[in-house]
C-alpha cells in the first residue's frame, strides 16, 4: 500500500510540472473537413535564429502532417477545406522558486540561533523554504486552424513552456506541437 502512495504522489508530482495544452474551438461539425494546406508563416526573419530557423518550421509542419493524417484529414494544395498556421514566440518571463534547506541537525555549540547556548547539542529541527526570483525564457506555440471558406478561426491549440536548452528547440517544438494538435477532434468524434 506504501508503494503504491509512493508511486501515485511521483506521477501526480510529474504531471504537475508537465505544461498544459489549451484549446479553443468554435462550435462546428469538424466531420465536414477533410483536406487542408498550410498558411504563410507569419513569423518574421529578423527574429532569433536559434528559435526561428526553416529546419524547426518543417519539424512542426511534419508533425502537425502526421498527425492530421492519423486523423484521417489529408494535405492537399488545391482547395483545402481548412488551413492551418502556427506561431511561435519567446519571451523573458519570472518565476519564484522556492528551495527546501532540508533538516538541521545538531550538535551545535558556540553562538546559536538563540544566542549562547554553550557546547553540547542545540537543536534539531526542519529549515523554512528560501524564495528566489529566477528569470526564464517562456515559449509559446499556437496552432490556428482556419475555415478555407468562411476565413474564420475554427479551432486553436496553444501550449506554454519554458525553454530549456534553443539548440534542440526544434525538438521539443515537435514534441508540443504533437501534443497539440492530437486534441483536435477526430473526424468521427466531432
């Protein structure tokens, strides 16, 4: 029974950490839509290159391909019923974190925490967290999907992040653009 605590507190402490996909969609019959194409990048050349460079554009349009086409839509450049964009952006953003001094264990002698409390054991007991301000750089992707038709927004999916490490950037764009876009409705569910 311990263990089994033990294993649900370090999956419930994992996911915790894990970032959030969130989704809007407008209140359409997603059974109607069968083809799509990609919309021109909004994203602008003088952006960093770490982040913004054709090598993560074409990881994210593979996954997004993949994943649309497990769901049964197909890409098609020639009257696509939806077109899809994405956009990608970094800011600097802070965070607190607060960091754990763990257990005080004695023997203390000499000046203590209360004055003099000569030689000998002083006390033994839990240090308080110490809260420290530590600046990040947050990413956010948003995946867009648009009416080929009617030119409105039908369906969007973002996901936040903190990045980690620009050079594999382009990993770990696939990997949340995936995450993305498989909350798009199926085309038999919708």
């Amino acid at each position: 029974m311990k263990n089994i605590l033990i294993i649900a507190g370090l999956i419930l402490a994992i996911t915790a950490c894990a970032p959030r996909v969130a989704v809007d969609k407008a209140n359409v019959n997603f059974n109607k839509y069968r083809t799509f194409a990609w919309m021109d990048s909004d994203v602008k050349a003088g952006q960093n290159p770490l982040y913004y460079n054709d090598l993560a554009s074409q990881n994210v349009e593979t996954a997004v391909n993949k994943v649309l086409n497990d769901k049964g839509l197909k890409q098609a450049n020639r009257r696509p019923d939806l077109l899809i964009g994405y956009h990608f952006f970094v800011e600097e953003k802070t965070r607190t974190v607060a960091n754990n001094t763990g257990p005080l264990y004695g023997p203390y002698y000499g000046w203590g925490r209360w004055g003099w409390s000569g030689w000998g054991p002083s006390w033994w007991g839990w240090g308080g967290p110490q809260y420290t301000q530590e600046q990040y750089q947050a990413g956010t992707l948003v995946v867009d999907m648009v009416d080929a038709r009617t030119k409105q927004l039908v369906w969007r999916g973002s996901i936040q992040d903190a990045v980690s490490n620009p050079a594999r950037i382009g990993e770990q764009l696939t990997r949340q653009v995936k995450d993305i876009v498989e909350k798009f409705p199926d085309r038999s569910n919708s």
